[in-house]
C-alpha cells in the first residue's frame, strides 16, 4: 500500500489480502494432496505415512528458501537503481 497512489490505498489493500488469502488457500490444498497420497499406501487405515509429513516439510523448506532467493535478489536489484 505505501507503493501506491494516495486515493487508491483502500483498494491495493484490499488486492493484497485477497491475494494473500488465495495464496493461503491454494498451498493448504497442495499440502493436503502431499498428505493424501502418502495415506493411500500403507498401514490401510487412512492416516498419513510419515514420509508424508517429512514431504510436506521438505517442501515447505524449498518454498521458503526460494522465496528468500527471490527477496534477496529483488531487494539487490533494487538498491542498485
């Protein structure tokens, strides 16, 4: 919001949140479809294998690293204009 035009504040707030409740939304269901498919081999009874669990968190590790990647290099690229 500080990147935008006065008069507009209210709907690049706006924007954002949604984007950011969608962006929630969407790795919820990706981590739940990790979760499901290691349930599906196993002990039968439904329950997530732990390999499930280790995926999830593996995944989640890479996502953040390369969104810090991703930060990092902006911000650089940023400071140098």
């Amino acid at each position: 919001a500080e990147g935008s035009d006065r008069s507009r504040t209210g709907v690049t707030t706006a924007l954002y949140n949604n984007v950011k409740t969608l962006g929630g939304a969407v790795a919820g269901g990706v981590m739940a479809s990790v979760l499901a498919a290691s349930a599906s081999g196993g002990r039968g009874d439904g329950t997530p294998a732990e390999s499930g669990y280790v995926a999830v968190w593996l995944l989640c590790a890479v996502l953040a690293f390369g969104a810090a990647a991703v930060t990092a290099t902006a911000t650089a690229t940023a400071r140098r204009r």
